[in-house]
C-alpha cells in the first residue's frame, strides 16, 4: 500500500526535475546561436569576412571547453545548483554584451563570457539527472535532455532573425538577454527541486552496522586520486566521439544553410527556416531515440545507422540537382537521422562514466563538444570564402561517417561498462 502512495510522488519528482533540467539546457543551446543566424547583419555591421565570423564561434567553444572541464569538478564538489545559476546569469549579461557591442573586439569579449556561461551545463545536467531519475525513466529522462536542446537552437534563429528583421539585431540580442534571465527566475523559484538532497547522500551500497563482523573485517578502501578517471580509455573514446559529432554539428548551424542557398538557389526566406526546421525535427528524432533504448544493447547500432543516414543527405545536398523547395525538407530529415541517436550517444558516455566522478566524466567528455565546434567553423568559414561549397557537404558527411564507426570503437573499448550496460 506504501508503494501506490509514494510512486505517484517520485513520479511527479522525476519529471519535474527532468524538465527543469530541460528547459536550463534549451537556453544553453539557445546561446549557443546567440550570434549565428545574426552572421549577415553582423557582416555588414563590423565589415568582417566569414572566417572572422567563425573565430567568435571558436572564441565562444574554447573558453567553453575549458569552463566545462572545470565545471565538472566544481559540481562534484559544491553540488550542481549553485554552478547552474552562475551559468544562466552569464549567458544573461554575455547576450546584453553582444547587443551593445560596437566593434568587433567587443563581440570576442563577450563571446568568452558566454564561453563561461555555456560550460556548466552538461556537469550539471548528467549529474542531476543520473543521481536522481529512477533507472526506468532515465532513457527518457535523455530523450527529453535531447529535444530541449534541440528546440533551443530551433528557437535561436526563430527568435532573433525576425525581431531582427522588424527591428534591429541588437533589440533581437537583447530579448535573448531576457529568456535567459526569466530562465533563471524559474529556476531560482523551483531551486529546492535541483537539489541532490538525499540522492547524494546515499552511499552506494549499504554499509556494515556498526560493531558487526563485516564492519570489523573490511578495511577502508584507499583513496582514489581525483584525475585517475582519465585512465580510462572510453572516456577518451567518448571524447573524440563528441569531437566529431559537434564538428558536424558546427558545419550545419553556421554556414549548411548559405551553402545550401547558393548551390540551389534557394531563396532567403527558405534558407532561413532551414536550421530551424533542421532542429525541430532533430528533436523529435530525440523522442523516437528515446523509445529505441528499450534495449539498451542496441544503442551503438542506432547511432551508426542514423549518422550514415545523415551523412546521405548531406552528400546529396551537396552533389545532387535539388530543387530549392526540397532543400528544407532534406535538412528536416538529416535533422530527424541525427536526432534519433541522441539518447543513445548518452547512455554509450553513461557507460563509459564511474558513478562517483559524473561531473568530472561528463565535463572532460563534453569537452570535446567544445573543442570540435571551436575547430571546425574555422575551417568551413575559409572553404565559404573561397566559395567552395560543395566541399563543405563533404566535409560534412566526411565528419558524419566518422561517427558511424566510432560508435562501435566507445562501446568496444576497455574501461566501458560494455554490451551489458543498463541506463542506471
């Protein structure tokens, strides 16, 4: 009887706090694009090349990169709430710096702020989310972490093109500020729903009583040095896992779409919707993704296919006579392929990721995020100034068919939990 009154409680628990946790990690992806879809204004604004343009997005993921591997030990140290709130407040004020810069040295300023911002999530987010969703929801708890980001880099463009378009970028940088801002007020008011509270205060395996057999022959275990996960060769596996995904990522959030554009002449109103439509379906990609984990031995295989479906779709958006019409259409579903594999991308990290060092795994892990979104727009914003744009599809699905065959390496390798892994 005990059972019926308290499931419906942690029931209620569990997706409450997965979707406070979504909603912190739609606006960080949401920031992610803060500049972005602004490139054409910002272009003629600072009289700047694409390759400029880029640098701020590497700028942006370097300090990131950095902020994330710190954040993680932060996290394990004081608790994930506090080094959210911080993060939130940054991207805040990075989003009033933007809309006040005046030159282009002021734009990479901000954009280090927002680097900082930016670098807390994912420490937070997986820490959070492993240590307080019950093992049955924790698939679904992914999905979710999934379509939320995705719906924020849907949202970004979706908000800041036509306030720009009616009014100016800086008043479109400014309402960023404020989403972000209200983010945080929910989030302070709902703080006592992000607490580990007594999720991290239980041990992870009952102790001996006091003064029995068991608590008399067992000897302390030594201590573990703090750095010791990064012995661990799936980590690294994971970490160039994401390398490479963010680097494809990169390709279609800053320049797919004007590549796209000029190869099939696609008009403006069309090729802005490209990135949106592509991140709407994206997230619902991540809910199907969510319901393929029933059978979490099948997870890798889930992402080979659908990264060699995306790979496809970028090679026929870069070789084949597409009509312009069909070019958002192709973006929707390389979207929805690359979506699917969200929640098992997650749980292969989770099998990969020794429970009492989460935030230090996920920040080093996610840090490859980072380092392939700084990386990459350098080079596709010099193929975009020479005006090589089919390179830029091969470049992407080449990035694409990398991930096919890195599934397969992180499940395989040693120090993964391996085929048996459950979402735990």
């Amino acid at each position: 009887m005990a059972t019926l009154v308290l499931a419906p409680s942690a029931l209620r628990r569990d997706v409450t706090l997965i979707g406070l946790v979504g909603v912190a990690h739609s606006v960080s992806h949401f920031s992610q694009l803060l500049l972005a879809p602004l490139f054409p204004w910002l272009k003629a604004e600072f009289g700047v090349s694409y390759s400029q343009l880029g640098f701020l997005l590497t700028v942006f993921f370097v300090t990131s990169c950095a902020m994330q591997a710190a954040s993680g030990f932060l996290v394990d140290r004081y608790g994930p709430r506090p080094v959210l709130f911080g993060g939130l407040a940054l991207l805040g004020l990075a989003a009033l710096g933007y809309s006040a810069s005046s030159s282009y040295a002021m734009l990479a300023a901000f954009s280090v702020l927002a680097g900082v911002g930016n670098g807390v999530f994912h420490p937070v987010d997986y820490t959070l989310l492993n240590k307080r969703v019950a093992k049955a929801r924790l698939g679904h708890a992914y999905s979710v972490h999934g379509i939320t980001g995705s719906l924020g880099w849907a949202l970004a463009p979706a908000l800041l093109v036509p306030v720009t378009l009616a009014s100016s970028w800086r008043t479109a940088l400014v309402c960023a500020a404020v989403l972000c801002f209200a983010v945080l007020a929910l989030l302070w008011w709902r703080r006592d729903e992000l607490s580990l509270g007594d999720a991290a205060a239980q041990p992870a395996a009952p102790a001996a009583a006091a003064g029995s057999p068991a608590a008399g022959a067992a000897s302390p275990a030594p201590a573990e040095h703090p750095l010791a996960f990064l012995a661990n060769r799936a980590v690294w596996l994971c970490f160039a896992f994401f390398f490479f995904y963010a680097g494809a990522l990169s390709v279609v959030q800053s320049f797919a779409p004007q590549s796209a554009a000029q190869l099939h002449d696609v008009p403006a109103h069309l090729a802005a919707m490209c990135l949106t439509i592509y991140m709407v379906c994206a997230a619902a990609g991540m809910a199907v993704g969510g319901f393929l984990l029933s059978d979490p031995s099948r997870c890798e295989r889930i992402v080979a296919v659908a990264f060699a479906v995306a790979a496809t779709v970028a090679l026929t958006l870069g070789f084949a006579p597409v009509p312009a019409l069909a070019v958002p259409l192709l973006f929707g579903l390389m979207g929805l392929a690359t979506g699917v594999s969200g929640p098992s991308r997650d749980l292969l990290v989770k099998s990969a990721t020794p429970a009492h060092a989460s935030g230090r795994v996920y920040g080093v892990v996610y840090g490859g995020l980072d380092i392939g979104q700084a990386l990459v727009p350098l080079l596709i914003g010099a193929l975009m100034d020479h005006g090589a744009l089919r390179s830029v599809w091969v470049a992407l699905a080449l990035l694409q068919a990398v991930l096919v065959f890195s599934a397969f390496r992180v499940r395989r390798a040693p120090g993964s939990r391996g085929r048996g892994v459950q979402p735990a």
